[in-house]
C-alpha cells in the first residue's frame, strides 16, 4: 500500500520503496505522484512493485522525476513503457510547476542519468538503442528480462543492440540478465559477434553480469576478459558453451579480477580455477552449480591470500580436498558448501580446526549435505567462534542435540558470536520439543529462523506464541526462502511475525 504524508520528504535524496500494491490501480498511482511531487531534490529513486496492476503504475511517473535525479531502479515494467519512460525522460520541456508547493522548477536539461536499473518483459535492440542514443552519461546499466514465453526473434536482443553500447563512453557497469520462469530462455540472436563488438566498444567496463547467453562460445567470453583490462567483477550464469578455454590465455594479460562468479556452467573444471588463482586480488570466487570443481583445485584456492567469499555448492570435493582448503591462509568468512555429498563430518571438523578458517568465519551453508550430522554442528558451537549465519537445511541426520548446542553456542567460548540466522528447512530428524530452545535466555541474538517443513511450524502451540512475546524481533520463516528471504518478501503472507 502506497499512501503519502508530507513533510519529511523535502529533502531527501534517496528513496527506496518496496511495496504490495493492494489499492485500485489509479490510487496506487495517485499516491505514488504525490509523494514524487514532494522529492524535488532526489538523486536516488528505488521502486519495487508487486501487484495485479504493476505496469499501470509506473506509467506516467517519469513527470514527477525531478532533475536532480542520478540514480533509477523499477520493476517490474513491460517494454514498451521503458521505452515510452527514456524517451519522457529526453524530452525537452522548459517549466514545470508542482501544485502541492507552488514551487516551478526548470525543466529545459535532460535527466543526467548514471545509474539504470529495469527488470522487464523483454529486452530488444530498441531498448537498448535508445538507452545508449538518451542518456550519454550513463555509467552503470542494469537489465533483466523474465519473458513468459519464448521472445519473438525480430523483437529480441541482437548483436546490434550490444554493440550500440559503444556509444555509452562513461559506462564501466553491464548487467544484462534474461531470467527463465516456466522454461529455460535465452538471447538466440546474439553470438561471439555481438561480445566482440561490445567487448571492443565498451573497453572501459569494470563490471560485466551476463546470463542467457546460450550462443555464445569461450571466444565471445575471452574477448572480454582480454579487452577489458580494468575488469574487477565478472559473472556468467548458465553458459552451456563456456569452458576451460575461456580461461586458457588469462595468465597472459593484465588481471585485476576482484570478484568472480560462474553459476551453472558444467563445462567447467579444475583447469580455470588455477588460471583465476593468478589473480592475487581475488576477493570473490562462486562456483555454484559447476560440478566439475574437484579437490585438485583446492590448493590453488588456498594461497589466494584475499579470498573473503567462496561458493563450492554442488562441486565433486571431499574431505582430503577440504583439509587442503583449510591448512591454507585464505581469511574467508562466507563459505558455501551446499550439495557437496562428499565432505563429512569430519572433514568439516578437520577444516574448522586448522588454518584461520575457524576464526575467520561469519557464513557457513552446509544445506542438501547428506553426511552431515549433530557432530558437525557440535564442532560449529565449539569452533566456529565466529559464526552467525548457518544453513543446515535438509540435513536429515540433524537432531534435537543440534538445536540444543547451538543455543547455547555462545556459553562455549567467551569469544563466540550468537546465530542471527539459522535455516533449519526441511530437517526432518527435528521434533517438535526441539522448539523449546528458542525460549530465552537460548539463542541471544537470533532475528531470523527458517523452520518451513519441519515439525516446529504448528501455529496453534502456546509455546510459539510465547516465544513471540518474548522476542518481538524475531521472524519465522515458513515458505522456504534463502537466509533472511532475500528478494522473497513479496510473496509472503503477513500473519504475526510469521513469513
């Protein structure tokens, strides 16, 4: 719901909004220009919208966008109104007059845009055209598509849409998504053409996000490792050709790769995290989903002296490769171990008690872990001092003890941080008086659970609602989502603090 008060918004220069539309489309859209009207000094403009009438909503605020304005993310919006909202946002008009101050402001310049960011219907070339042709000074440009269908080819994104990018000299932030919903789809117009065009066109890019690139081969992905010499962030999702190769020549140019992601690429091996581990300032490496990530590549990873975050989910390691990864020096403090069938108990105790791993971890996922049992979680309080994010979802061998020495994790060593946030999702060996550790004084510090599908979810148990009353601030996840819920707030029915 959308609803507007005066005053406070003056002077602000960042709004974000997230929002349920539960009101007609036209008061929703009503509200929502009544309190544009009152931004008239905002450079940062967030909205976020669901509701049966998301596309009417947006249309026509482009009116009430004041000049001063740097920064736009909507979502969802159709095409055609993105491409109706750059051409407003170009249009030269000399005053406008706001009602509700009184105020006239010049109008005469364009919006001096640098930040775009749209989650569309579809992306096409003359979108994308248009955005380059609009805005000159834009520096980072953010796209995702999520079709219902299959694009129409003469409609979808080509290789000439990629390289009208060229024409955005300032820009050194690409994020093109294509989301698939009911089937998988992708960009079929564009190839290693269309990525050496924008690879030559856009030298300059410092960050580069790609997914639904199904056509393109490790020659179109090289080109921009190899022609973006500043490049520091770069992530590819479900590239069916991408593989070692990509990766062959990159210890022969310039790397100062700081983040790297690669979600879903099977091709991929062993081979490409030792060309990677050549650079030394690598913060971020997320191998998710690439199941050929085997042990032999640990020892690599290890020396990376920098790394801060890693992401192994699905990946063919063992207990020997995990020792490897924690006699090394690497400070990491989120590690994602999710789906890895291999490592045990006890390679997780062998990891958390060497190295600085043990110390230096805040973030620990061992979700879909099938070895993983109540010694692991006993070594978790024990050691891992640090940790206050810990999914152990689907872990069936999971019990009643876990919950109990995770409540008391703090009472183990002086040093140890309380859990903020425990997935316990589908841990089915779990019983409902598992449930009385969440009384006080158990688990200080926790503000978010995930107990969907477990037998902790029955709303009419009186211990539930007291624990309730005795911690206001604390959310109950039932549907499922990622730690925290994350982008899944929307889709959750408000009961009590219930998710």
């Amino acid at each position: 719901m959308c609803t507007y008060h005066s005053g406070p918004f003056l002077t602000a220069k960042v709004l974000t909004l997230e929002l349920v539309e539960q009101d007609s489309p036209e008061i929703f859209k009503c509200n929502l220009v009544r309190m544009l009207k009152g931004c008239l000094y905002l450079e940062s403009f967030c909205l976020k919208i669901r509701g049966t009438g998301d596309a009417i909503a947006l249309q026509s605020i482009e009116f009430f966008l004041p000049k001063t304005l740097k920064i736009l993310k909507l979502q969802p919006l159709l095409e055609q109104d993105g491409i109706h909202l750059i051409n407003q946002l170009q249009v030269d008009r000399t005053f406008s007059e706001t009602a509700d101050f009184g105020i006239i402001s010049p109008l005469g310049t364009c919006i001096p845009l640098q930040c775009l960011s749209l989650v569309l219907d579809i992306i096409s070339d003359d979108l994308i055209i248009l955005i380059t042709n609009s805005l000159p000074l834009l520096i980072e440009l953010d796209l995702e598509d999520r079709p219902h269908q299959e694009p129409l080819l003469h409609n979808d994104l080509s290789n000439n849409g990629l390289q009208s990018l060229g024409s955005c000299h300032h820009l050194t932030s690409l994020s093109l998504i294509r989301s698939k919903r009911n089937q998988q789809v992708s960009f079929k117009r564009i190839n290693d053409m269309g990525m050496f065009l924008l690879s030559e066109g856009c030298k300059g890019l410092e960050s580069v996000r790609l997914c639904g690139f199904s056509k393109v081969s490790d020659a179109g992905f090289a080109s921009i490792l190899h022609s973006c010499q500043r490049l520091k962030k770069f992530e590819v999702r479900s590239a069916l050709l991408l593989s070692d190769l990509a990766f062959h020549d990159l210890t022969g140019v310039p790397c100062s790769l700081v983040e790297v992601r690669l979600f879903s690429c099977s091709l991929l091996t062993c081979e490409t995290v030792k060309k990677l581990a050549c650079s030394s300032s690598l913060e971020v490496l997320d191998l998710y989903g690439c199941r050929s990530i085997a042990d032999s590549c640990l020892r690599s990873i290890s020396c990376l002296h920098r790394l801060t975050s890693l992401n192994l989910s699905g990946a063919d390691v063992t207990d020997h490769g995990i020792s490897i990864l924690g006699q090394g020096s690497p400070p990491i403090t989120h590690l994602c171990l999710r789906g890895c069938k291999r490592v045990t108990d006890e390679g997780l105790s062998i990891l958390l008690h060497s190295g600085t791993i043990g110390k230096s971890l805040s973030a620990l996922d061992l979700g879909y872990m099938p070895r993983i049992s109540d010694k692991a979680i006993l070594t978790i309080a024990k050691v891992g001092i640090g940790i206050t994010e810990l999914s152990i979802r689907c872990c069936f061998y999971v019990t009643d003890s876990s919950m109990e020495v995770l409540a008391m994790k703090r009472r183990f060593q002086d040093e140890s941080k309380p859990l903020r946030r425990l997935d316990i999702y589908k841990c089915s060996g779990l019983s409902v008086n598992s449930i009385k550790s969440l009384k006080r004084p158990l688990f200080p510090g926790l503000h978010w659970l995930g107990i969907g599908h477990t037998r902790l979810t029955g709303k009419g148990n009186a211990i539930l609602t007291e624990i309730f009353e005795e911690r206001p601030w604390l959310t109950l996840c039932l549907d499922g989502c990622e730690m925290g819920c994350h982008d899944g707030w929307q889709f959750h029915i408000p009961e009590y603090r219930w998710s």
